[in-house]
C-alpha cells in the first residue's frame, strides 16, 4: 500500500476557473472501490496499492482530457515504505496531531 498526493493542472482551457474539469477527475475517484482518497484545496491525497494509484492517475488525466483541456500538467508524489506497514492516511494524521497537539479542526481556522 503506498499514500500517494496528485495534483493536476488542466491547461488551455481559456479560463482561469477549472473545477468543473477538475470534477471530471473526481467522478474517476468517486468510481474506484479500492482506492481511498481525499480532496483537499490544493491536491488529492490517496490511499491504495501503487499499480492502482498509477493506473487512477492515468485516468484523471483521461478525464480531464475529455473534459476540455489540451495539456495537462500532472505532479504526483508518491510514499511508499517498505521497512515496515505504512501507515494509513488518517493515522498519518493523527500521529502528527498527537506529537503538535492539535486536531484538524484546530489546523482549518480561519
């Protein structure tokens, strides 16, 4: 299992607003049974074996091809471990609000 961050940038769509092909991409997330993930403002953070996430990347890209866009620029980072089980998204989370001291809600104020 690896925790992967995707992020892709739809380009030449002759707007600066591009959730709608941005949707497009999660509509192939909100498909997969075997791969979790959360959107977050900024990227998609996922959860899942590394073939499948590389195989659901290719797919947002598809996605957002199909949507409209003539480029895409795709940046994925991918944390895989391989000394011990990786952890799952959520407790990567909580490891590090235990160690701060603070929660999500406490990390959203605005």
């Amino acid at each position: 299992m690896v925790v992967a961050e995707v992020s892709i940038e739809p380009i030449g769509m002759g707007d600066p607003s591009y959730s709608n092909v941005v949707a497009e991409s999660v509509k192939v997330l909100e498909r997969q049974k075997d791969v979790k993930y959360q959107i977050t403002a900024m990227s998609t953070i996922l959860e899942g074996e590394r073939n499948r996430i590389l195989q659901v990347v290719q797919e947002m890209e598809d996605a957002c091809f199909k949507a409209g866009a003539k480029r895409c620029i795709t940046n994925l980072r991918i944390d895989e471990r391989r000394d011990r089980p990786m952890h799952h998204m959520q407790e990567m989370e909580r490891e590090v609000e235990t160690k701060t001291g603070t929660s999500q809600q406490s990390r959203m104020r605005m």
